[in-house]
C-alpha cells in the first residue's frame, strides 16, 4: 500500500556517481548532473565541494524533498524500498552531521567508467552503450548524437586527472559499485583494483558489479584481496525474450556463466550474488516465468529494479489499456510467489500511477519507439512478446 514517503538520504555526504559520459550526479536516480562538471578536467572532490551538492544537502537537513530525487519519491508513494532507504540501510554504521552542508568523506564512488558495452539493451541508449552508438551512427550517419555521446564515453581512457583523484582518495573509499557500459569490458576498473590491492587497502571495500552476464573476465584473482565483492546480473526475462530486450545476449551463455562464478565461491572467493531484475513494460507480464526460472537459478537474492527512463517503458506510463490485464497477472504472481508479495504489491501501485497521467496514454510512443529500433534490427516484438503486443495494437 502507498505510504508516508520523504526523510534524510546519506548518499549527498558520502557519494557520488560517474555517469558513462564523464558528468557526475548524486546518484544513479538523481534526475540531471552536477552542472559544470566534466571528468577530463574536473576531480569528484570539486564536484562533491559543488554549490549544487551544498543546496541539495542544505534541502535534506530541512527535510524538503528535493525535486531531482523524485525518483526515489515516486517510489516510496508506491510503497517500494527506495534506493534512498537500501542505502540508509547499507550504511547505517556510518555518523554523518546532516548539518555539514559541506559534506562528509567520499566513501562511495559508484563508476560509469565509459560506455563499453556487447549489448544493445532495449531499454539502454547510445549513451551508455558503444554497441547501441555504432548502431545509431551506421543507421543516422556520423552527424547523430551518437557520435558524440561514443566519443564523450571515452573519458576514462583520456583523463588521467580523475584516475590520480581517485588513487588519491582511496584510503577513505569503502564501498565501489561498477555499473555500464558492461563493467568486465572496462580494463579501467580492473586496473584501479590492482592498485587499490598493491597499496593495502582493498581488504577495506566492498564492491558491487552490475553486469549483464554474458561476460566471464580472467583477472578474477584481485577480488581475493577484497573485502567483500557482489555481483549482480541484470535479467529481465527468459529465453527468446531475454535475447530480445538484451540485443545481443545469448541466454545459454549467461545462464553457462551464472554457474561458473558461482564455483567461484565453493573455491573460496569472497562472492555473493543478486539478480536485478528492472521491471517495464516489456516484462512485467511475464513474472511468473522470470521468477520461476528465478528459482533454479541458484541465487536467492532478487532484487526488484523500475524502470524510469526511458520512460516509454516505465509502469509508470502504462498504456491505460494495460493496467486492467495487468492488475490480474501481478494478482497471480502474488499467490504463485508469496515470498515476493510486498515488493509486487509495490509494482501495482506504481503502475496504478500511470492512471494519472493528464495526457491519456493509448501506447503510441511505445509502439513507435519498438517499432523503430525492431526495423533497425530485423526482429520483431510480436513474436517474441505477443501477448503484450497485442495489449498495445503492435
């Protein structure tokens, strides 16, 4: 059910966020970037130090909400944990001053290091992966904004400045989240492992992976030096399905790799693992099948992911015509899967949000944005996903 929703978030006195396009923001929901910030010449420490970061702790520790946060917001008001609230959890050992506007110590760096990526994930863009930006620029020509978004997602490999800031702060780093781009594609990061290792203090982070599974990187012996290191796939469907939203993907390979890294523990590695599953309307009819495979999968942590942008895909802006079949397919799951009820009574209410969209939402935004990238990719989502094809007239 919906519920009270607001309060204090850590992450503006300890964090922050590389995007893959070398800007930086609060955190992977913030809505906008640090303005004035650009990792080839800026460190995280100016953009920590930024007036922007002053204003918006200034708006926690006055317990307003602020508007860039309405992400976590819009899911509170539904009744699901918000990234605010994992991440109050996760470092409730940590005291921060909420009345230091400046502040605390940076102790968690979640990486977009670039936009290197095997995939073209229909619910990523050109932004966040290199494979989606060819596709674009070889379909649209060099003048699309692809061509710069793959040349802004070189930044790591060019900015020698953020790199020495970052070895420079690694005494204070506990936790480091590698996201995409496809994280094990990015020698980068592997790179600052070593020499977080070499220097002593990885025995003192945790890291965090989300990656999409089709990747199995040989320089897995530098997690041993870690404190603690959890992967987590990004799975949103099974099958054919599965290979259609994640343009690319092999869903033998993953399901192949899943088990090799988890051998990787029974051989003593310091792993846990996690399916993080983004809900959208792609998928969201086919929980059951999800959450069955879900089961033989070997990993028991399923962490329930929205979908916000791009917001075509979003529950959030459900084609009205959707929500009625919807609310009976999630109804199901509940019985099917009791373990999962209050994290799919969440995803109703959220859906349930789409109801009140001002601008009637018949699917005609969805329709085009599937039909275009379909006849880019010779495939088509009717034969995968007929059931909501036919839901939304495609």
């Amino acid at each position: 059910m919906a519920r009270e929703y607001g309060g204090k978030c850590i992450l503006p006195w300890i964090s922050l966020e590389t995007t893959p396009l070398g800007q930086v923001r609060p955190c992977c929901l913030a809505v906008g970037e640090v303005p004035n910030i650009d990792l080839n010449k800026n460190t995280l420490e100016e953009a920590f130090r930024s007036p922007y970061m002053t204003s918006l702790r200034k708006a926690f520790s006055e317990d307003k909400l602020p508007g860039q946060c309405q992400r976590c917001w819009s899911e509170e008001k539904a009744g699901k944990k918000s990234k605010r609230e994992y991440m109050l959890e996760k470092f409730k050992h940590v005291e921060v001053d909420y009345t230091n506007l400046e502040g605390e110590t940076l102790q968690f760096l979640d990486l977009k290091l670039g936009n290197i990526c095997n995939l073209k994930c229909r619910i990523c863009g050109s932004w966040s992966s290199s494979k989606w930006a060819q596709e674009e620029i070889t379909e649209y020509g060099k003048g699309h904004e692809a061509s710069k978004w793959l040349k802004q997602g070189q930044w790591p490999r060019k900015s020698n400045k953020f790199w020495e800031h970052v070895d420079s702060i690694l005494p204070d780093i506990k936790y480091f989240e590698f996201t995409g781009g496809e994280p094990f594609l990015i020698k980068q990061h592997f790179d600052l492992l070593e020499r977080a290792a070499e220097s002593g203090y990885a025995k003192d982070i945790d890291i965090h992976y989300n990656t999409n599974g089709t990747q199995y990187p040989k320089q897995l012996d530098v997690w041993k030096h870690f404190k603690h290191v959890q992967i987590a796939f990004s799975i949103d469907n099974v099958g054919e399905r599965f290979e259609y939203e994640r343009d690319g993907a092999k869903w033998a390979t993953v399901n192949r790799n899943i088990k090799k890294f988890l051998a990787l523990k029974e051989q003593g590695y310091p792993l846990s693992f996690q399916i993080c599953v983004t809900w959208n309307v792609q998928n969201i009819f086919y929980m059951n099948d999800f959450l069955t495979w879900a089961k033989t999968s070997g990993i028991d942590d399923i962490h329930f992911n929205l979908m916000h942008d791009p917001w075509e895909f979003s529950l959030s802006r459900l084609p009205r015509s959707m929500v009625a079949p919807l609310m009976l397919v999630l109804q199901k799951c509940q019985i099917l899967h009791p373990g999962y009820r209050d994290q799919i009574i969440s995803l109703k209410e959220f859906a349930m949000t789409s109801l009140n969209d001002d601008n009637a939402n018949t699917g005609e935004a969805l329709r085009k944005k599937l039909d275009q990238t379909d006849i880019q990719r010779g495939v088509v989502f009717a034969e995968t996903h007929p059931e909501v094809a036919k839901m939304i007239g495609y």
